[in-house]
C-alpha cells in the first residue's frame, strides 16, 4: 500500500475538497511504486519476479512522511 506524504495544510484541503481530497496529493504513481518494491524485494522474498503469482497495489491515506508497506504470502504451488 502506498501512502502518500502528509501535507501541512491537509486540514485545510480536507475542508475544500471532502472525503477525497487526498487523490489530489501529488504522489509516486502505484506502478512506479510496484517496480521499486519489487526491485527492493528481489533476492529477500523471492529469487526472481517471475515467481510472483498474485498482486494487488492500493494507495492508502497519506502520513506524515509517506510509505509504502508490503505483505506478502509464500505461495506453496498447489492450485486451488
């Protein structure tokens, strides 16, 4: 999930723009975003991105000094 920098006048963009004011954050893109954790992740949860099997990519809320959090579950080869 990709989190989006905290601005210091989100109190004030919330008034203005409602619910939905963070989607107008100026924030990395969620592919750009996929290919540095995979990257970052190659040779530590997986030898090689072809072993990935399923992804899912969200941008989250923003936070004081932005993130991205990864979850990942070791795929045992069985089909379901």
């Amino acid at each position: 999930m990709l989190h989006p920098v905290l601005p210091k006048d989100a109190e004030k963009r919330r008034q203005i723009w409602g619910d939905y004011w963070h989607l107008e954050l100026r924030c990395i893109d969620l592919a750009n975003a996929e290919k540095a954790a995979v990257d970052a992740l190659q040779g530590v949860a997986f030898e090689d991105d072809k072993q990935i099997v399923r992804m899912v990519l969200e941008r989250g809320q923003p936070v004081p000094e932005g993130a991205v959090f990864v979850e990942w579950t070791p795929f045992d080869g069985g089909i379901t």
